[in-house]
C-alpha cells in the first residue's frame, strides 16, 4: 500500500458510490425475478378440459386426486340426471366434495 493514501479514504465508500451500488443491486435482483416469472407456462391454455358428459373413468382419474371410486360416481351421476348442464353440479355427486371440484372446475366442462 503507498504510505501516502490514508487508509480509511481509500476504504471509504463515498455517499454517491452507495447509492449507485444499491440501484445496481435492486436492478440485477429486479431482473432474475422477472425472468423467472416472464418465462412460466400459461398452464390453463395448454392442458385441454374433459368433457364430463363424454368421459370415462379411465379419463376422469387422470384429473388431480381423482380417484377410481370418485369416477365411478361421476359416470353414475351422469347416467341417472342425463347428463351435466355445468361443472358447478360436480358439488352433488356424492364422494366429491366442495375442494375436490374447484381443483379440478378449470380442467372439465359439460357440453
């Protein structure tokens, strides 16, 4: 170190030199979370809906925590109304409860 320069000016950061480390920090931060929020799959548009007047069980169950017996009751539900009009009649079918359907409302639908 050259005796002349102070040793605590030259460790010294300087107001202005903060205050522009600070922004560069928040801005390289800023960008990482951008980036891993811009580049996450829109899931709703690529996964297509089942039609729950048309599927069987095989298909049912691969709706999220669907299980074989929750299917089966879904088709016998269809069989004896004729058919849904909308998903929101899911909530009578018995062994589905009130969570089971809005878990899986944006993946069906009753044409």
């Amino acid at each position: 170190m050259n005796p002349r320069i102070n040793a605590r000016e030259y460790f010294t950061i300087r107001p202005l030199e903060l205050a522009a480390w600070i922004v560069f920090a928040a801005l390289v931060a800023g960008c990482i979370f951008y980036s891993r929020t811009a580049s996450a799959p829109a899931e709703t548009n690529t996964v297509a809906r089942i039609n729950l007047n048309a599927a069987d069980v095989e298909e049912l169950m691969t709706l999220p925590e669907m299980s074989r017996r929750q299917a089966q009751a879904i088709i016998k539900a269809r069989a004896k109304r004729g058919g849904f009009k909308s998903v929101g009649e899911l909530t009578s079918v018995p062994g589905l409860t009130d969570a089971n359907v809005r878990r899986i409302e944006g993946m069906v639908e009753a044409k």
